[in-house]
C-alpha cells in the first residue's frame, strides 16, 4: 500500500508539474504574443479547459503526497522529504489561490484596461514559472522520499 500511494504521488506530481510547464509553454506563451484585449477574450474561452487537466493531476498528488506524509511519520528523514514535496504542492495551490484566481477571474471579465492586462500577465509568467519549479521540486522530493522509504 505504502509503495503504490508512493508511486502515485510520483507520477501525478510529475504529471502536474508537465501540465503546468504545458500551460506556460504552449498557452501563456500565445498569450503574450498577442494584443492584450484579445489576450483577455482568448483567455475567457480557453481558460475553462485548462481546469480539468490540472485537477486531474494536482489532486491525486496532492492526496498521495499527504497520504505519503502520514504513512512515513515514524521515519523522521523519509517523513521530512515527503513534507517538503507536499509543502511545494500547497505553495503552488497558495500561488495559485492569492494571484492566479484573482486575476484569472479578472481576465476573463475582461476588467483590466490593454495597459494593466499586459503587467498582470507579466506578473501571470513570472509566477506561474515559479509554479513550475516548484512543482518539479515537489515531484523530486517525492521520488527522493520513495527511494529512502
């Protein structure tokens, strides 16, 4: 049991953190590119789909990890590593949460002037590449933590 919940935390942490180098990639790199306004109309539309693969990814993680935590608590060097990899996937979801949301909702009521929409995606980039390293760390951690346990 403990080797399987391991090993998904593993590969849904790895997942998540492909899913979120895919957005910054793929996604926020067209958005960048383009006028801000249709950034913003653009963003309206294709936003919505980006929810469910990221559910699908960070929530077994962020389950699996956690489990990970609790199945490795007596083992104070295995347990410290599994509670780093879980601390990096709620430093994402708060990333997420403070800026991300708040903004996201913004673009998609398309509230922001074509001067403020250009900062805020700036801003978008630089933390959600933050997202990104974080979550790569979360998945090494992890596999660090399955290798001691």
């Amino acid at each position: 049991m403990k080797n399987i919940v391991a090993i998904v935390a593993i590969i849904a942490t790895a997942a998540f953190a492909g899913n979120t180098i895919n957005i910054g990639m793929s996604y926020a790199r067209y958005w960048q590119s383009i006028d801000p306004m249709a950034f913003m109309e653009d963003f309206k539309v294709k936003f919505p789909l980006l929810l469910a693969p990221t559910a699908a990814t960070l929530l077994p993680a962020l389950i699996a990890t956690f489990l990970s935590v609790v199945l490795n608590w007596y083992n104070p060097e295995t347990r410290s590593l599994w509670l780093i990899a879980l601390v990096g996937l709620l430093l994402t979801i708060a990333i997420t949460l403070i800026y991300h949301l708040p903004n996201n909702l913004a673009f998609m009521g398309l509230k922001y002037s074509a001067a403020k929409a250009t900062s805020r995606l700036q801003i978008w980039m630089l933390l959600h590449w933050v997202r990104v390293v974080v979550a790569i760390a979360a998945a090494v951690f992890a596999i660090l933590g399955f290798k001691k346990s």
